[in-house]
C-alpha cells in the first residue's frame, strides 16, 4: 500500500475531504463511522485494507474536529 501526503489550505478543507471519504466507505458498507469504529476496534472486523484506512480516516476526522472546534472556542 502506497501513502500519499495531500496538503491542504486549512484544517476545514482537510475536514471536509476526509468527511467526503468517510461517506464513500458508509454507503459501501451500510454504516456510520461509529458504528464501524465500534465494531472495529473491539474486533468484530477484519483488518481488510477498506477498514484498516477507514479507521485511519475516521480517527484523524476526529482530532480534527476537536482541533477546529477548540479553536473556535478560543476565539469566541
């Protein structure tokens, strides 16, 4: 499996691109996110390819997300 380093212009540009990401793979497997990370990290998945960077993507959706909105209530 070969990494990519994409840039983006800010934290929201990458939020939404991983946002866009998460959906493709709900609609493929009939789930949310938490639902899979739930499944997932109490090993009820396998560790195919799809999961394994699912869970990749759904974490670092996450911290982003903590990221922007702790920067909001910063600035507020």
């Amino acid at each position: 499996m070969r990494k990519e380093k994409i840039e983006f212009d800010s934290p929201v540009d990458a939020l939404v691109s991983i946002a866009k990401r998460l959906c493709i793979y709900e609609n493929k497997y009939r789930m949310t996110s938490e639902e899979f990370s739930n499944k997932y990290f109490n090993g009820k998945l396998d560790d195919s390819v799809d999961f394994v960077e699912w869970a990749n993507d759904y974490q670092h959706f996450i911290a982003l997300r903590q990221d922007i909105e702790g920067q909001l209530r910063n600035v507020a």
